[in-house]
C-alpha cells in the first residue's frame, strides 16, 4: 500500500507539471539519438526513446522515472530484510526492517523529484540498490561461485556506468567488499574478468563517442565536479543541506550503530553478518565522502548523493525497526512527520508555482524556483507559431537551461544557444549563422539584456508578451523578439 500511494502521487504530479529543463534536455536525448551526449551518459536518453519516438505525451514520459523509484524502493525492502535476516532476525522482524527502510526512503523529498523528474541520478539509484543487492549475495561463497552472478553483476555495473559518470563511485565498493569476503584468490578466476568485460562493452559507446568527439565529455565532467577555489564553507553548507534532507535516516543509521554494539555484545555475529551491514554501509559512505570534498569546490547539488542515500535507507530500516521495538518512538515519530510534511509543503509549492503572496514582476522582485514547472509548453508552442508567422527559421536563446525546454515544445525548430563555448545545443543544431534572423525568447525568472549591439543583432523587436497564469496571480512570464542579421559574436548579459 505504501508504494502504490508513493507511485500514484508521482503519476499525478508527472501530469499535472510540466518538465524541467533537465527532463526535457534528457528527453531530446532520445529525440536525437546517439552513441553518448556531451554533458552525460547515454541511458537517460535511450530508456525514454520508445515513447518519444511514439510521441508520447509528458505525462507518459513521466511513467518511467516513477516506474524506476518504484523498482528503488523494492530493492531496498530486499536488502533491508535480507540482512536482518542474516542477524538472526524472525521473519516478522525482517518485514517490519524492510517496512521501515522503504518508509524512510518514501520520506526523502529528494528522492521523490527524482521519482518525478527523469534524471540520470533517477537510474544510478537504481543501480546503486541492484548493485549492492547483488554484492550482497555474493558474499555467499556458494554464490560468488556461480558464473551467473558475476554477469549479473558486470551487466547492472555496465547499466549503471551508461546512466552517469559517478557511477565510478558503485564500482569502488563492489571491489572492496568482494575482496574483503573472498581474498584475492577468487578474484583471479575468470569470471570476475568477464564480469568486467561485459560491464566495459555495456559503456563502450561512450568511450567511442568521446574518442570520436577529442574526449569533450570527460574533460568537461572533470572541470565541472572539480568546481573552483576549494572552500570549507561550501562543505559545511552540503552537510547541513544534508542534514536537513534526510535526518530519519541519519536517525536510523545512528540507532542501527547502537543496536549493532549491543547485538555484538549479547551475541557473536557471523562474518557473514557483520560483512552484510559493512558492505552495504560502504555503497553510502564512500561515493558521500566523495562528493563532499567535492562540494568544497562548489560543484556539489543536492540530488547527487541520492544514490548514496538510497544504500543507507536498507540500514536506516533495520536501525527504525530497532528503535521501534525499543520503544524509543517519539523522536521517530517527529522527524517521519517532518520530513512528510517537508514533501507535502514542496509538492503544494510546485502545483502552485510557489506560495500564494508570491507573484511576478518584470524584473521579479525576487527568485522563485516554482514557477519552473509551468508555461513552457505555451511558450514553445507561441514561439513555433511566431518563427512561422514571420518566416523565420531559427529560435534563440541566451542560456542552454531556457534553450531546452523551447527545443522540447517547439520542436522541429532549431533552438541556438547565443552564449560562448560549446554545448549540447552546439553538436543537435549548430551555431546560428551570421546574417540570420531569429525569434529570441526571454523569461522573467532568468531575464537578459536585449542581444543588441557590435557582434549581436543589428536590430531587435518586440513581438509580444506571454504572461504566467497560477492560481489567480502572474507567477512568471516570457517575451518574444524578432531579431535580424546576426553578427555570431554572442555576449549574453543578464539583467
């Protein structure tokens, strides 16, 4: 019952919002079909291409990332009850681990967007929970026996690397654990040699996309996770972020420590079962690390470590069941119905594009993510009609995140980005040719200057406004431009 009401509310917010711009750039992935992308792996890309070459609607794209948390939230039910199980723990027990694992997770408002939203981090945390599932199994020496297994293993690691880079992170773990179990002898015979093998086909197009395109990927993810100057603030600011995401499963770790002492001191736990919560333990605890050294540097976003959390909800589980038995509730009971309020407060504020006295000027008095959910559809549709209306053959923009979702809804116009540098943008529609004309859109929530001036356009007109309607307020809007003669010398300035 829980995941079925866990699924259905992110059935009905897929189609009551409209996509983010990462979830439309993802989605002209599989609009625009190839061996790997700029800015990610290919799987994001690959999984929605049925549907969008059926011209699926946003809300049936949308059945994809919700099918995908669900598969999430019953693997972690899997690896919470298998190692209670392993505890020495009843069946009872182990369903009432696996009952709390997947509540604290359904609890986590991050996860809960990527349920929504179809990002890479939406697969990776997937995979982390197959992967860990899988190592999992195979500390069974009857099991790691098996050459099944170790293909299973290489096809989910392969899987995983094609859904994002720090997939690198899964990887790391499953080496440590399987060594830690088996010793170096195991890991000599062949099959952990094919298992790699099979991983490195499954992410070879990326490897040849990135060899065909100078290896632009790579160096682009390793500028961009190494962020700029290193600070201790900006780590300090991720933790607490953290912290304040996801603190029952902090909880829940804590009182799984605790029980693990007093368990260990009643009773001698097999290497086995201490090996089982290690195991799992590491799929957290060493891509988190990672990623928050690297929000020092100011590259760290709040849904990357998603995937980590989601190896520390089967632990979180058994540490809740723990806890409950105990009768220590109430703390319990006060962050459940925190964070649920939390995810309650945040889907009211996406249906409604952000708190009701919170309206839009022109320029808006101040941020309001909100709105990001709402009239792009409109737009793309009024900027297509435009670009026709006045024969022009290009639309424009000066950022790539606005360039998105109008290359989404405008479709089959090329969008061009009139910024600097390269991007994904650069390699679907290519640069927009001196000389051209094209319909320019803004938008409030990230508004330019007029791209006029030596380099730019020679001249730009106003077309018309289009206004962002929610629950009776103006929340956002976009405006529209006929710009002529291109100079292809862009300097975007924002206002």
């Amino acid at each position: 019952m829980l995941l079925l009401v866990n699924t259905m509310i992110h059935l009905a917010l897929g189609w009551a919002l409209g996509l983010t711009a990462d979830e439309a750039h993802y989605a002209l992935y599989a609009a625009n079909p190839a061996l790997s992308y700029y800015d990610h792996p290919p799987l994001v890309g690959w999984i929605q291409w049925p549907l969008v070459t059926l011209n699926a609607p946003d809300g049936v794209l949308r059945m994809i990332p919700a099918g995908l948390w669900l598969a999430t939230a019953w693997l972690i039910a899997l690896i919470a009850g298998r190692i209670a199980g392993l505890w020495g723990a009843q069946q009872a027990q182990s369903d009432q681990a696996a009952l709390w694992a997947v509540l604290a997770f359904s609890l986590c408002p991050i996860p809960h967007l990527l349920g929504i939203a179809l990002l890479p981090d939406t697969l990776l945390m997937l995979f982390t929970a197959a992967t860990a599932l899988q190592t999992l199994r195979m500390l069974d020496d009857a099991e790691v026996r098996r050459p099944q297994s170790w293909l299973l293993l290489g096809a989910v690691l392969g899987l995983a690397g094609l859904s994002k880079y720090t997939a690198v992170f899964v990887a790391l773990p499953v080496l440590l654990c399987l060594l830690w179990a088996h010793g170096w002898r195991r890991m000599l015979s062949p099959w952990p040699w094919l298992a790699v093998v099979l991983a490195a086909v499954l992410v070879l197009p990326v490897f040849v996309w990135n060899a065909q395109h100078d290896w632009l990927s790579f160096r682009y993810q390793l500028h961009h996770g190494g962020g700029s100057h290193w600070q201790l603030s900006q780590m300090g600011v991720f933790i607490l972020a953290q912290v304040l995401l996801y603190p029952l499963l902090i909880w829940g770790g804590w009182c799984l420590m605790r029980a693990y002492r007093l368990r260990n001191e009643t009773t001698i736990l097999s290497r086995g079962a201490k090996g089982a919560a290690l195991t799992v333990f590491s799929f957290f605890v060493l891509p988190f690390a990672v990623l928050m050294l690297l929000s020092g540097g100011g590259s760290g976003l709040p849904h990357w470590t998603a995937p980590a959390w989601v190896a520390l909800s089967s632990l979180a589980g058994l540490g809740l069941a723990a806890s409950w038995a105990a009768r220590r509730r109430l703390i319990m009971l006060t962050l459940a119905a925190l964070q649920g309020a939390v995810c309650v407060l945040l889907f009211a504020l996406m249906l409604s594009a952000g708190p009701p006295w919170q309206s839009s000027s022109e320029p808006p008095d101040e941020l309001n993510p909100f709105t990001d959910f709402h009239g792009w559809e409109q737009a793309g549709q009024r900027a297509l009609q435009l670009a026709r209306d006045h024969q022009v053959e290009h639309l424009a923009v000066q950022n790539w995140t606005l360039a998105s979702r109008l290359a989404w809804y405008a479709r089959p116009l090329p969008v061009h980005v009139l910024a600097p540098g390269v991007d994904q943008f650069s390699f679907w529609f290519g640069v927009l040719p001196v000389g051209a004309s094209a319909v320019v859109m803004d938008w409030t929530q990230m508004a330019y200057e007029l791209p006029v001036g030596p380099g730019q356009f020679e001249t730009c007109k106003s077309l018309e406004s289009l206004p962002v309607q929610r629950a009776g307020r103006r929340v956002a809007g976009f405006s529209f431009l006929l710009c002529s003669n291109w100079g292809g010398a862009p300097s975007p300035r924002r206002q």
